[in-house]
C-alpha cells in the first residue's frame, strides 16, 4: 500500500503497544498525549504491553479498527 | 437420521418452510434438539472409510444405515450434543455434523409449524438478536429477494452461511483475485446480516433470505485505500445492490462521499459505522448525509465504552461489550491462517452495523417502496434511548426491527386494508349488507393483506407470509425475480379479468369487485407514494401508470354497481 497518498506524512511515534479487541483485532499504538494509532505491518507479538518506538508513514486509510489515524510502518522495535 | 414424515400435498405445505432444513419437498418440520446429549449425525466426505473417520473425530462412529457407506454418513451416541458439534465443525474432510432430529408433520396443513424456532444451537447466546425482535423480520420474509452489498474484508462460504445465497464477489485490493476473506471480519458481519437461520446448526441472522454481494476492499490486515472503497460502492450500485453495508471509516475523502451520496440517490441504503473512538467525533462515511450512520450499544442497552458518537449518528444497534460474560456479537467465521471456521464473539460498532443492514433488507422485503420508507420504519419504532428524543449517542434510538416490522404493517398494509374497506363499502352501494361486506372485506384483504398475520408469534413460514401481503407483493413471492414489479401484475389487468369472468356470476361477481376495488386503492395508494414502481417506467411515467390503472379499477366497480342497481330496478318493476 504504497500508492500516492497526498496526506502521507513519515512519523515516529513512542508509545505502548496494545492489542485491540474492536472486530477481528489488530494493532494499536498509544502515544504519550493518549492519541490512538492502528498500525498497518508486521508487528512482532513479544512487544505486546512494551513501550515501544515506532517509524513509519501516517497514512489515510480506511478500516475496520476506526479507533484513531493509520501508521504504515516501517519499523518497530522496544524504546 | 430419524425421521416420520407425513406428505400432505397442499398449497400451504409447497409454501410453506423458509428454513434450509433437508426436508423431503412438500412437508413440513421441525426439529426438536435432544437436551444435552443423543445421537449426532456426521457427514464424511464421500470416499471416506470408517475407520478414517473414526480416526479424525475421535468418536465410535457407525453407518447411519446400511447403504450410508456411500454417502459416508455415520452416526454416534454423545453426551454432550452442543460441545461435539462445535468441536467437530471446523474438522478437514466432514461435510456437516448436527444433532439427529425428529422430524414431525404439523398441524394445520403446515400453517403454524410447531416446536422451538429458531433451532440454531447457539440462539441462547445471541442476545443482540433477541433485543431487537430479529424474529419478527422472518415472519415477513426475512430480507427475501433483497441483495446487501458487504464492502469488507470479503466473505468465505462457512458452514452457517451454506443455506444463505451468496453471489459471486468482487476483489478491489490488488494482488487478491476474489472476495474471499483472509481476515475474518467480512464474513462475520454477513453473518449477521443473513447467517443461515434455523438449519440446527450455530447461530442466527437479521435477514436470512437476503442475498450477499461480497465486494473485498479490506486487505487482509483490515485496510483499505479509498478508492478501493469507493469502486466497490460503485460496483455495489451496478450489481443492483438494495443495500449496503460499510462496517468500516477513515477520514473524509471526497471520492467515497461522492459514491454514497450517487447510491443514496439511486434509492441504495447505504449503512456505515460510527466508528470506534469511544470519544465524540463520528468517523466517515458514516457522517455523510447519504448514509445512515450507527453507534454501538451492549448487552445492557447503554452505548458501548468504545463507540463513536456524535453528529451523523443516526440509529444505535448492538455492537456488543466483551467485558461483560457472553457480551459479544457471535457468528460463524474464519480465523484468517487457518481452514475450517468458528463462532466468535466479536464486538465493534462493525458490528452493530450489519444489524441495520439486515432490517432494512427485511423492511424492503417486507414491501417498504423507498429508502425513505424503510428510514421512517427504522426511526419511527427505534427504542429512545439516553436523553428523550433524537440525541447525539443513540441517534433516533436503539434499532427495534420487531417494532419496525410493526410500523410498516400498521401504517402500509393497514392503512390500505382500511381504505379499501371503506371504498368498498362506498362503492357497493347496492344490494344488501350481506354482500356490501363481502365487497369490503374482499377489497380490504386484496389491498392490504391480513396485515395483521405477522404481529402475531408465530414462526415464520412462506404461507404466513403470502396470506399476510397485499395480492399485489405475491408475484415477488411466486414468479421469479424480475417479475415483482411487472408493470402487468401492477395494473387493472387482474380485476379486469376476475370481473369479466366472474362478473356474470352473483356470489363471486361481488368478490371480483372487492378484489378490483382493493387493487385499484392499492394501485392509487402506490401512485400518491412510491410505494409500487412498475419496470421500465420511471418516475412520474410509473405514476401515471399506477394512477390510470386505479382509474380504471374504480370504473369498473362502479360499472359492476350501476349494472347491479339497474338489475334491482327492474327487480322491482
């Protein structure tokens, strides 16, 4: 999913990382100021609960989770 | 398998029986579920040997019969018929596994079957269906020759979606081919919307004779980029979708705007998802003004911690609350990775909107003429929930399809039964009481059906649902598709035919001028609303179709009248 997106932007976002029970799951990330972002990518199961660092590209997506902004990573690992 | 059949070839019975169950045609049944444990019947793939089923299910199975072997169908004695099924069903190489039933005739040529309904083991669990009265939608047709459009992860064909029509589907996301689901979430939320409904297996739906339209925009993740989202809307409009279902939201895009308000304008109900912020702030496209936007409350009617909720909420249906103990959404689905299916519990203002989706395939099967229609049934009997009145977190209040269904009974086919009574009556003014009756009451059930049929707990069946339509609807019912709207069904065709043939006649005469006083209100009443529309005639062409026909219909009864009162004069003389 690497398209043109003119609203894409490259984020590094610190936060903890939660798994979301909202439809079938997925990934969230909760920043410091409480913003929620579900994260598009692979995301490694150990960092579940961990403070982590992740970089990637907010993008405009659409979803199922509806919980806050995309984060397309590129990276993601414990802070 | 056990069964006593009793074949009692009527009318009724060959209507009768919108459940999926194998039954020999021309009878009806029901199903009695042993409590706890009994006999389980299991159905191997066919080649299958006895002892590579034993071996698979972990159960002394035998050959139902003695020529079961071909069709490897076995039999085993459990003690807990529930447990087994459910941990059989996602088994590789079984076909189907369900308890044996009973199968029994019914009483009353099959009009009112007896015996638990639904039959779907897990009913129990399924509180959201029972909060919204799901059971008064099967009575009138349960969403029958109506087609929802799923935007979604896709849908996979699982075991509790087998008795359920699902259409070809179509892939938006690059790099899959088809709409089958590699999530899960799409499949769940077709559950709910047309889950296979009393075929003793699993759960339930809001509209089980609804067709699907799988249309895949999510990528397996649960993504999509919008115009993936806006061309299966698009595709959904083309394909002929009366409904469509969007249990997903991102930020405003202009393109996906575009194509809600095109489908809203083409008479598509589109239903979106407040989305799952838990603060105030609704996502799109639930906000656009084209769709109807919906937030989500739990088992205990309040609105669940994690809904959306604010200006575009329209109406609040169960989404679920896995805090709570049984507080989820459950239905038949896959687990992305791996084969087979399984019932889970999923919460989410997804879905909470495929709750809306299949009431308004049900209001629309249910003869609801427009878009507009079917939004004053649903807002109209909605539970007011929260502050008095419309509010910001359950919109016009908690959907209530039983008091929808209700709604549209009372105020469609009961208001045409009382015109055409009250026609009928004016008109025949001839003769004596006896036959001014007959006139009305032919001309009020002709017009609005006995209405009334469905509000009563009956379980559903085809012939209930037949008897309770104006004689109007019954093409859609009887002929194939296409025929529903025919512009010669939707004219004086009929009464002129029952009055010519039957006129000269006495008794029946009088009933083919009530049929034709009936038909003629009923073809007014759809010029004056929208609530009928001819094919091919568009617009004010299909008015003015309606409007002469009704012309027509008047005429001749008051032509059977003049007839009648010169007959008496001359009676008289």
């Amino acid at each position: 999913m690497s398209r043109r997106d003119p609203e894409a932007r490259d984020r590094v976002v610190v936060g903890t990382l939660e798994h979301s029970d909202l439809g079938t799951g997925g990934w969230t990330l909760v920043d410091a100021q409480g913003s929620r972002w579900s994260l598009a990518g692979v995301v490694p199961a150990e960092l579940a609960g961990r403070r982590v660092r992740a970089e990637g590209t907010e993008r405009a997506l659409y979803g199922f989770s509806m919980s806050g902004p995309v984060l397309e990573l590129r990276s993601i690992r414990a802070a | 398998m056990q069964r006593s059949l009793l074949a009692l070839p009527s009318l009724a019975l060959a209507l009768t029986g919108c459940g999926q169950h194998a039954v020999e045609p021309g009878a009806q049944a029901h199903a009695e579920l042993p409590a706890g444990g009994g006999l389980l019947v299991v159905d191997l793939a066919d080649g299958t040997e006895l002892d590579e089923g034993r071996a698979a299910t972990g159960l002394p199975l035998a050959w139902a019969t003695e020529r079961s072997a071909d069709e490897a169908l076995a039999v085993v004695e459990v003690a807990d018929l529930d447990a087994e099924v459910a941990r059989l069903a996602g088994l590789p190489g079984l076909e189907a596994v369900e308890p044996s039933y009973t199968y029994e005739a019914t009483g009353l040529g099959g009009l009112l079957p007896v015996g638990r309904y639904p039959d779907d083991p897990y009913w129990e669990r399924q509180w959201n269906m029972r909060t919204i009265g799901a059971p008064a939608g099967w009575r009138v047709g349960g969403g029958r020759g109506v087609t929802v459009a799923v935007v979604d992860t896709g849908v996979s064909r699982v075991a509790d979606l087998q008795g359920t029509e699902v259409l070809d589907g179509v892939s938006f996301v690059p790099g899959r081919r088809t709409a089958e689901d590699d999530n899960g979430h799409g499949t769940h939320v077709a559950g709910t919307i047309a889950q296979t409904t009393h075929n003793g297996l699993g759960v339930a739906g809001v509209a089980p004779q609804a067709r699907i339209l799988p249309l895949k925009a999510l990528s397996g993740q649960g993504f999509g980029q919008s115009e993936w989202i806006a061309s299966a809307i698009d595709e959904a409009v083309d394909q002929g979708a009366d409904v469509i279902n969007l249990s997903l939201g991102g930020p405003q895009s202009r393109v996906i705007q575009v194509a809600v308000e095109k489908a809203a304008a083409r008479g598509v109900i589109v239903v979106a998802a407040a989305g799952n912020s838990g603060r105030e702030g609704v996502g799109w496209p639930a906000r656009s003004p084209g769709a109807i936007g919906v937030s989500a409350t739990g088992p205990d009617d309040a609105l669940a911690p994690y809904s959306s909720w604010g200006e575009g909420v329209d109406l609040s249906a169960p989404g679920g609350d896995k805090r709570k103990a049984g507080g989820g959404i459950l239905q038949d689905t896959v687990d992305a990775g791996k084969a087979g299916h399984d019932f889970k519990e999923l919460q989410g203002t997804s879905m909470a909107t495929p709750h809306v989706a299949g009431a308004a395939a049900v209001l629309l099967a249910a003869g609801a003429g427009s878009p507009a229609e079917v939004r004053q049934a649903l807002y109209g009997s909605a539970v007011d929930l929260g502050e008095p009145g419309p509010d910001r977190k359950y919109g016009q209040g908690r959907l209530d399809v039983a008091a929808a269904v209700r709604h549209l009974l009372i105020h469609q086919r009961g208001l045409l039964f009382g015109l055409a009574a009250v026609g009928g009556l004016t008109l025949a003014s001839f003769g004596q009481m006896r036959r001014r009756l007959l006139v009305a009451g032919t001309a009020a059930v002709a017009a609005g059906g006995l209405f009334f049929l469905p509000l009563l707990p009956l379980p559903p069946s085809a012939a209930l649902d037949l008897l309770a339509r104006p004689i109007l609807h019954w093409p859609g019912l009887l002929l194939p598709p296409g025929w529903a709207h025919n512009p010669l069904w939707l004219s004086a065709l009929l009464p002129a035919l029952a009055t010519f043939v039957l006129g000269p006649t006495r008794s029946l005469g009088w009933a083919a001028a009530g049929l034709t006083a009936g038909v003629g209100v009923h073809l007014a009443h759809g010029a004056f609303t929208g609530s009928l529309s001819p094919t091919w005639m568009p617009g004010l062409a299909g008015q003015a179709w309606l409007g002469a026909n009704a012309l027509a219909c008047a005429l001749m009864v008051l032509a059977v009248a003049g007839v009648e009162k010169l007959r008496g004069q001359q009676e008289r003389a």
